[in-house]
C-alpha cells in the first residue's frame, strides 16, 4: 500500500468514526478522531505538495492547516465560534487564491 493510500484510508475511517462518536455523543473521542482525520488530509497534501511544489500546492496546503484550526476552536468546550469562523474565511480565501494560481 502506498503512503498516499494508506493515509487516504486513514482519513475516511478516522472520518466515519468521527461521525460514529458525535452520533453516539462521544465527544472525547470526537476531539481525536476529527483533527486526525485533518491531519490525515494534510499528511496527503504535504506529499503531493512535496511533488508538484508551486504556488498552487502551498496555498492549498495552508488552506488546509488553517481549516485545522478552525476545526479545533470550534471544538473547545468554550466555543469560539468567531475565532474558528475566521479561519475558515481565511481558508476560503486561500483555496480561492489557489485556484486562481492555478
């Protein structure tokens, strides 16, 4: 199995059990699954990015990363609704600029 594979494979299961635990009311293992399946997707981007380089790979790369983190403040137990709501408009701009690079 390759390494793109392998963490494509992880970032569908960590996915489905990310759903699986929210459905459940599994919120513990909600904050593991949901950042891995994240970091699962950028792990994927790294590699491709390590390949194609270029504007368009690191601004989607940086896309990604900062969704991470919109995705962490919205799980803290306080919400930060307008920190993580920022860093997805920040990530919309940043994919927009890609594929303008593109």
């Amino acid at each position: 199995m390759t390494p793109v594979l392998a963490l494509l494979t992880a970032a569908l299961v960590s996915g489905a059990l990310t759903i699986l635990a929210d459905d459940r009311g599994r919120f513990g293992l909600v904050y593991v699954f949901k950042p891995l399946t994240m970091g699962a997707v950028i792990a994927v981007a790294v590699i491709g990015h390590a390949r194609e380089g270029g504007p368009y790979g690191r601004l989607v790369l940086a896309g990604l990363i900062v969704s991470l983190a919109g995705d962490i403040f919205l799980m803290f137990k306080k919400k930060r609704f307008m920190e993580g709501l920022a860093c997805f408009l920040v990530a919309h701009v940043l994919y927009g600029a890609a594929f303008v690079s593109g």
